[in-house]
C-alpha cells in the first residue's frame, strides 16, 4: 500500500507546492510527541519495575478511552477564529452555520482544554497545524478572487464578440454600399508572453457613418458598455452629417512573421486613412479578426477551467491531509482531538465555498452554448482533454530498433576495418560520404538527449508541457523521443552497412553515393508529410519552431523558441555538414568524385563563414526583440554573449584558413572572453547558482535534485565542456581519418553539454513558476478595456 506521503507528493501540483499543506513537517511534529511519550512510559517503568498488573491497566485504559470517547467527553481542544482581532469559538460558528465566507482575514488558533502528557509538543503540532489551515485558507481565497475577477473579464469579453458578430451579421444581409451606422478602427498591439495562433492578421479596421437615425445606436450602447473603446478623434475626417468617425481597439497579438508583416500594413494604412485628403469609407468588419478574436476567448474560457480544476484538486488533497494527520495525532496521543478540528476545517473557506464549482458550471455551459454548437461532448474534449495512454508497444520498439541499431553498428564497423574505408587511400569516402552520416549521427544524438531530458523532468516533476505551451494531448513523450531517435538511427547505421556492401561488390561510386542523398530526401519528405502519420503535431511544431526562429526578430518571441534556438547553437557542425552535403549533390560531385570543387570555391568559404554566425544572430535578433517588448536589459546583456560568440567563431574560421601568430592571438583573446561571458550567464542567469548567500553553498535556495553534489559536478563538466575550442588553437598534428573521428567527438561532446545544460535551465524556470505560483497560463484577450486607453 503506497503512503498518503508519496500519495499526495505524486498529485500534488507543482507550482503551488509550498501552498499545500505541509505533510512532512506535521509527520515530523506527530513523531516528536510519539518519542516523548516513549520516553515517559520507558522513565515509569525503571521507576516502578514491572508488574503483574500492568496487563489490566494496560486493558482498562484501552476499554476507558473508548467509552469517553464515545460518550459526551468535552472536546480536547478548542479552536477559535480571529476576525479583526476579535475571537470567535469556530466550532460554535460551525454548529450555528453563520460562518461569514467573506471575511478575508481569518485566522484559527487552537487551544488545548485538557492536559496533554506530552503538552509542550502537542502545543508546538496544534500551532503548526493552525499555521498551515491558515496558509491554505488565505491561498485558496487569493486564487479563487483571481478565477472569479478573470471569469467576468471573459464574460464582458464574450458579450464584446456576441455584439460584433451581430453587427458583421447585419452588414452580411444589407448591402454593404448601403450601410451608414459604425465608424470604428482597430489597432495591434503586442502582448509579451501570449500563446500562437493561426491567425494571419493583427488588425482590422472598419469605418462607417453614425447619423442620428441610425438603427444601430443601440448596437453601439452595448458595445460601449462592454467595454469597447469608442474615442472621437479630432485628426479623423469626418462625414457629410458633421459627425466624427470613432474608434475601437483589439489587441491580437503579433506571435508569427504574417501578423508582423500584418501590423506594418495596418500601420501604414492607418496613416492613409488619418490622412483629411482621403475621403470615403473605410474597410469592413473583418470576419477573420473576429475569428481569431473568437479563438483567443475560447482558449481563454479553457484555460480558466483549467485553473478551476487545478484549484478544486487543490482543495480536496489538502482536506484529505488534514484528515489522514489528524487520525495519525489521534492514534499516537491516545485521544479524540480530529473530530472537533475536523469540523472547523469542513466550514474553513477553501471546503465550504462553492464559488468554484459553480463557476466551473457556468463555464461549461457558456462554452457549450457558444463555442461547441450546444454539443456538450464537445465541450469536453476541450474543457477535459483526455490524456493518450501510454503503449507497450513503443518500448517494445524502442528495445526492438536499439538491438537492430547496435547489431547493424557492429556490423558496419566490422566491414569498415576489412575493406579499409578508414585508411588514407579511402580519403574520398572520408570528405564526402562520411559527413553526411555524420550529420544525421549527430541529429540522432541530439534527439537521444532530449529524451534523457524528457524522462528527467518527468522523473523530478518539472512540468515542461506548461513551460513551452505544449498540447499535453500531443506532446512528445520520452519513450516516443527514444523511438523516433532509435528508428531514425537505426535507418541511418543500415544505410551505412548497404552503401559499404555496393560499394565492396563494385557498383560504382557515382550510383552508390547517391544513398545518402535519398536518405535524406526520405527523411525531409517525411518530415513535411501532410499525413497524420509519425508524429505530424509534434513535426509541424518543430517547423513552425524553426520558422520563427529565421524569422527573427519580426515575431513575438516565446520559451520554446529561444530554447530551440540555443540548440542551434550547439549544432554547428551539423549545419556545416549540411552545407557540404548540399554541395556535393548540388554540384554533381558523387558522380565524378571530385569532392575539392566545393571546398576550393570562394562561395563555399563565405557561407561558412555565414553558417556559423547564423545561429547566434538569431538568437541575438531574439534577444533584441525581448527587450523591446519587455525593456529589461538582462536581454541586452544577453545579446552581447552571442555578439561574442559570433566574433569568437569568425575569428577561429579565420585561423583555421590563415594560421598566423596574430590570427591565434585574436582566437585566444576573443575565445577566453566569449568563454567567461558563457560561463556567467550559464551558471548565474540560466541556472540560477553561484549564489553566495545561498543556504546551499554556492547554488540557490531551492533545489530539485536532493543531492548537492550534482549541481557541483555539473558546474565543472559544463566547465571543462565549455573549453573544447582549445583544440582549434592546439592544432593536433593527426592524420586525415583521425582529425575528422576527433572533429566528430567534439561536436559530440557539445550536444552532450547541450543536453546537459537543458535539464538545469528547465529546472530554474520552473523554480521561477513555482515561485509565483503560476500554473495557468494567461491568455491575452482581444477587446481593450475602456479605462485601459485612458
């Protein structure tokens, strides 16, 4: 039978762990008061030896606690509630039902009306137990006036849209040329952390006349109630009546490179339509931005039910705690002190209001009526989406292709050595072939420690799915990464073995170098499948991903884009890899085998030279693009590390073609201080160590792992990983096959850091959550506040 301890550490959410009751400390306070009555009974022994009538006592102490407890004995304790300094006997208060739920700052405070033997730790357990009621109390009631605050937004919200759809109704059954009756324009405007859409526009704007007879004033009432901002505007032109137009803003936030391109437009013709020449009417209510409105308030309602949830699982585990403690108190100081304190948790606030609950209905049904066609099922897969049940099945594959890929590894090394493939008279296959492999070898590896990553934070409770606003439904899974990361290897390693076996019969270079060229073909067909086939949400997020990360800084940026963007710039080589692997089937070079023609070509030289910064400038453009949204110069700071960076790796670009004393000095000076800015930011802004009035030594307050030495091992493996450039500047005199097996390693050894670096700075971030109790995200809505323009 598994502990309620593990039980609720299991269930509990993570974000507002430290607002749960504190299980463990009150585990702790019962066991105190179980060793001092041992103590007791052992000092009354020796004092009085051993009896024969010990046995009686002992029976009639048993049958006399029963019968008190079961008769009209007084309560062992008295807890009293204090509003306002004045003190209120809670149970009274509970038996009279005239509680009041709306007083904000109640605190309970426990009394002992018997003696206890063990009184002192008793007192000390009652304190504490009061402490925590009080903690969760207060914590439920903030987070439940913030649900209720939100959900009248979104009411308000939702009123907005009901009125727009109304009057873009009205214009569909009139003739549009005819229409004199809203003037109205709405502006973009950003939002710094708000989720994507697939929206491709971010502002709308629709112009009409207001005469005085117009049947749509009415229309124009409501929406101003609801909260739309209407502003006459002096630099507006204004209508034959005499009337000025008027204007209302949405903000749909600029997430993707359309709606950046959107916003410019609309900037544009804003300045066209403030323009007094321009005479005329404006544009018309855009059907899309309502959408898009539509489904910035659905996802806001789901997301508020999801708080609801979170909140309702809140209350029921923590009842559940108070009771299993009390019982534990019970059965070691022989008393009956839970019913009374049981009774004053079940009319505490966070048990008796049903303000959650009821609004968790009301949500349901609004969703239904609005966003679900009246289709309650509907309304569930949205509201309570069912989370997929893990298979067998794929670990069965995943042992199944690790088998194939060791087998096959095995296999291709074997036939490697016979045939001489790594000697120096092979050096074709070294410069040609090999890297293409290599690329893929590295992706694999890549994808292997994402999986590591995967299983650690599901193993330690970080709850990535929140951090990069994943699809719990959809999301990757660890055993789905080792799937994907042993299938592709094993695909790669076999086509590895086939191209040595043609090559050993005697086909022709031209033909069977070709292999890894539809290798890779396949795998990019693959990857933009339109089919619901092998992972098609997590393929297309990866490419929206990676769209927006080349489309910095021209669109918001979110955690998962500059996560993915800072493994970019652990994959330096495999973009090099990939820039020989288009050159070579580009130029025609695996038909003659003259693989020097793409290495001898100034083009080639200068896109290395690109692909090597590209990485680090656009993560620099994200950077950029978060100070600008947000104004806080951590992100400036930050864009000067990959500013560096990028000088560190032209600079050993450079050396490696120009091997000059001056050209090593500028490597070794720009390298040691791109090195140490890395190093800060990793271990101080990424990682959150090095604190040294940590009351963990030299790392933070507040640490995942139970095992201090980790972080310190992990602070020098990062460390010494960091310092690999060192072997640009030593230049090992080793031969052709050897220099590329010692690139190889090293590339190796910076995604291995990578992986390694990821599973630290996931874990901050969620500190960071757990810090601010954020476990919902805040969606943006649509329709500006009045008092918000001023």
């Amino acid at each position: 039978m598994v502990k309620f301890s593990k039980e609720l550490e299991a269930q509990l959410i993570p974000e507002w762990k430290d607002a749960f009751v504190n299980y463990w400390q009150l585990k702790k306070n019962v066991k105190k008061i179980k060793l001092s009555k041992r103590q007791k009974q052992t000092h009354e022994t020796h004092d009085f030896g051993v009896s024969i009538f010990d046995t009686f006592r002992f029976v009639a102490r048993k049958f006399s606690h029963k019968f008190l407890a079961a008769g009209d004995k007084p309560g062992a304790i008295q807890v009293k509630k204090i509003i306002g300094g004045e003190q209120r006997n809670a149970e009274a208060e509970a038996e009279a039902d005239n509680e009041n739920e709306e007083e904000a700052n109640e605190i309970y405070q426990t009394e002992l009306v018997q003696l206890f033997p063990e009184e002192d730790e008793v007192k000390a357990f009652f304190q504490r137990l009061d402490e925590e009621l009080n903690k969760v109390n207060l914590f439920y009631r903030t987070k439940e006036s913030e649900f209720i605050e939100r959900g009248e937004v979104l009411n308000k919200q939702l009123q907005i849209l009901l009125d727009l759809k109304k009057v873009l109704l009205d214009r569909r059954r009139k003739n549009l040329s005819s229409v004199k009756s809203i003037n109205a324009e709405i502006f973009p405007s950003s939002y710094s952390s708000s989720p994507r859409s697939d929206c491709s526009e971010n502002s709308d704007e629709f112009n009409v006349t207001t005469p005085e007879t117009s049947p749509r004033d009415d229309v124009i009432a409501a929406l101003e109630r609801n909260g739309i901002n209407f502003v006459n505007s002096a630099t507006r032109s204004k209508m034959k009546n005499g009337k000025p137009k008027m204007a209302m803003r949405i903000d749909i936030p600029a997430t993707t490179p359309a709606r950046a391109i959107s916003t410019l437009t609309s900037m544009l013709w804003e300045d066209l339509v403030n323009n007094p020449k321009k005479e005329g009417q404006g544009d018309f209510i855009n059907k899309k931005k309502i959408q898009c409105a539509e489904k910035m308030i659905r996802g806001a309602f789901v997301e508020l039910y999801r708080g609801l949830g979170l909140l309702k699982n809140y209350s029921s585990l923590n009842m559940l705690a108070f009771t299993k403690i009390l019982k534990k108190f019970d059965k070691v100081s022989s008393q009956q002190a839970s019913a009374s304190y049981l009774k004053v948790v079940k009319r505490s606030h966070f048990i008796s209001s049903d303000k959650v609950v009821r609004l968790m209905d009301e949500v349901e049904s609004i969703f239904t009526k609005h966003f679900a066609n009246n289709d309650r099922k509907k309304t569930m897969k949205f509201l309570r989406p069912q989370q997929p049940k893990s298979s067998h099945m794929i670990t069965f594959f995943v042992g199944l292709f690790t088998g194939c890929f060791v087998t096959l590894f095995s296999v291709y090394a074997l036939l490697a050595h016979f045939s001489g493939m790594f000697s120096a008279t092979e050096a074709a296959y070294m410069e040609t072939v090999y890297p293409v492999f290599s690329m893929f070898a590295l992706l694999s590896l890549h994808l292997f420690m994402y999986g590591c990553n995967l299983f650690l934070w599901k193993s330690t409770r970080i709850n990535y799915n929140f951090i990069f606003e994943f699809s719990p439904t959809t999301a990757l899974k660890y055993r789905d990464a080792f799937l994907i990361c042993t299938c592709f290897m094993t695909a790669v390693v076999g086509a590895m073995v086939i191209h040595l076996l043609l090559r050993s019969s005697g086909f022709s270079a031209g033909q069977v170098d070709a292999i890894p060229g539809i290798l890779l073909l396949i795998f990019i067909a693959l990857l933009v499948c339109p089919l619901n086939i092998f992972y098609r949400p997590t393929r297309y997020c990866f490419l929206r991903i990676v769209r927006n990360i080349l489309c910095s800084p021209f669109c918001k940026v979110l955690m998962v884009d500059f996560f993915m963007a800072d493994q970019l710039t652990s994959q330096i080589p495999l973009l090099r890899h990939m820039e020989s692997t288009a050159c070579y089937f580009l130029a025609g070079s695996f038909r003659t085998q003259q693989f020097e023609i793409c290495k001898s070509g100034k083009l080639y030289r200068q896109l290395a030279y690109v692909i090597s910064f590209s990485p680090y400038y656009w993560r620099a453009m994200q950077c950029a693009r978060r100070w600008f949204d947000e104004c806080d110069k951590n992100h400036l700071a930050n864009l000067g590390k990959y500013v560096s960076a990028m000088v560190a790796a032209g600079a050993r670009l450079t050396y490696a073609t120009q091997p000059t004393q001056l050209w090593m000095i500028i490597v070794l000076v720009t390298s040691v201080v791109a090195t140490f800015y890395q190093l800060y930011w990793d271990f101080v802004k990424d990682w959150g160590l090095l604190n040294p009035k940590s009351r963990n030594p030299w790392l933070r307050d507040d640490l995942i792992l139970k095992n201090k030495s980790i972080y310190y091992l992990s602070i020098v493996l990062n460390l010494v990983l960091r310092v690999a450039w060192v072997e640009a500047v030593m230049r090992f005199n080793v031969g052709m096959v050897e220099s590329r097996l010692l690139d190889f390693s090293l590339a190796s050894l910076e995604v291995i850091r990578r992986g390694h670096w990821n599973f630290y700075r996931l874990e901050n971030e969620h500190l960071n959550n757990v810090g601010k109790f954020r476990a919902v995200k805040t969606v943006p809505l649509p329709f500006r506040e009045t008092d918000s323009d001023g």
